[in-house]
C-alpha cells in the first residue's frame, strides 16, 4: 500500500478539519523554509510532538536560532531557478520511493504572486516524468478550496450543487464537459477567468479533453 505525503508551504496556515486531516494521517511531512515557524506553532497549540521529516529550502526566511536548533532536519538548497516548494517535491520524489500520494498545504493565502506561483507549478508537477510512471496522485488543499491538476479527460464525482472552477494556460485546449450548470464546450482558455466560478449540476462532473494538455481543477 502506497504512502501519503505532506508538503506545508509558508503560506495561509489551515484550520479546518479536512486539511488538518490529511496532515495527520500524512506519512512523511516536509516543511518547506520559513513554514517550518507556521508548522512549530500549530503543533504547539495542538499539543503535537511529531517533527517533520525534513525541512527544505534556502533558509532565506528560516530564523537562525530555529536553523541551529533543528539543524539536523534542514536540507538547504540554494538554487535560485526553483521555489521552496519545488524543492520539497523533488525531494520526495527522489527519496520516498513510496509515495503516491502528495498534498500541498499552505501553499496560497498571504501573497498573491507566490499563490498564483504554486498553483502553476502544481500543472508542471503533474506532467513529471516520475508522477505519471508512478501513479502519483496530487491535490493542494486549503481552507477554501481542493485543487487538482490534471493532464487529460477525467471523471470526478464531487457531488451535485459543488463550485467548480477550470484553469488552463493551453489556449488551444478545448474541454467539453457533462455535469457543469454552464458546460465548458465553446469555451477558449486564452485567459483565467473563462471557465471560473461553475457549478456541478449532476454527481458526477465529466471533462473530455481536445488533446493531453495541463489545467487546474478548483472546487470548494
């Protein structure tokens, strides 16, 4: 059986039970930089012990006397071309061979230009060579909303009357869709707000993709 893995951004903390869910039942928790502050008080509140597995990152926003205290979880990288949480999924990737699933946490909220950075690369996580070998299933989760990104047609059973948004930066992508209140037929992805704010009109929401492409699925 497949394992599970928590990646905590250093964005809006969760406090609702769904996400708190999936951190406490997460097989491997990687804290990405300056989280591991966010991660060290919820846990205190909570009266939590455990530690993550690692935490990852250039320590850029980390304060020192947590960087020498924990010392031995830190895994600093440097490099300038990836993002903490970038690092934190290579990271799994490489080194929990047996994961198959992977959740981001407090990746949105806070900042607008770092929300809008994640929820992007989570589309470029998706395509990941090892991703698709591996089977490996990916959401981000917070407060508001369950993400998902997918790379082709797909079925999702989110239950009538549930808020539906699409992203895709394929422009020449068309999706037609069963399920959604106003269906996704005629619609051109040449922007983010074209297919937003939708609504499931049946359980079952089916999206049929034109070609393999990349998109965002956001529900409440």
């Amino acid at each position: 059986m497949g394992k599970s893995a928590a990646i905590i951004g250093n964005g809006l903390f969760p406090k609702k039970e769904y996400p708190l869910y999936l951190l406490s039942k997460a097989d491997y928790i990687i804290c990405c930089d300056g989280a591991f502050s966010s991660y060290l008080r919820y846990s205190r509140a909570a009266g939590e012990t455990r530690l993550p597995d690692a935490i990852t990152g250039d320590m850029d926003s980390l304060p020192p006397s947590l960087q020498k205290r924990y010392g031995d979880l830190i895994i600093r990288d440097a490099d300038q071309e990836t993002n903490d949480q970038t690092k934190a999924f290579r990271h799994i990737i490489d080194n929990c061979r047996d994961v198959t699933e992977i959740c981001f946490l407090a990746a949105t909220g806070k900042r607008e230009d770092h929300t809008i950075g994640n929820m992007s690369l989570l589309m470029d996580y998706a395509r990941d060579a090892e991703v698709k070998a591996r089977g490996i299933s990916l959401q981000m989760v917070s407060d508001f909303s369950t993400i998902l990104p997918v790379t082709d047609s797909i079925e999702i059973d989110c239950g009538t009357g549930r808020k539906i948004s699409i992203l895709s930066p394929d422009c020449s992508l068309k999706i037609r869709s069963t399920g959604l209140q106003w269906p996704t037929d005629n619609v051109i992805f040449d922007n983010w707000w074209k297919a937003t704010l939708n609504r499931a009109s049946e359980d079952t929401v089916k999206l049929t993709f034109s070609h393999p492409s990349v998109a965002l699925i956001i529900m409440d």
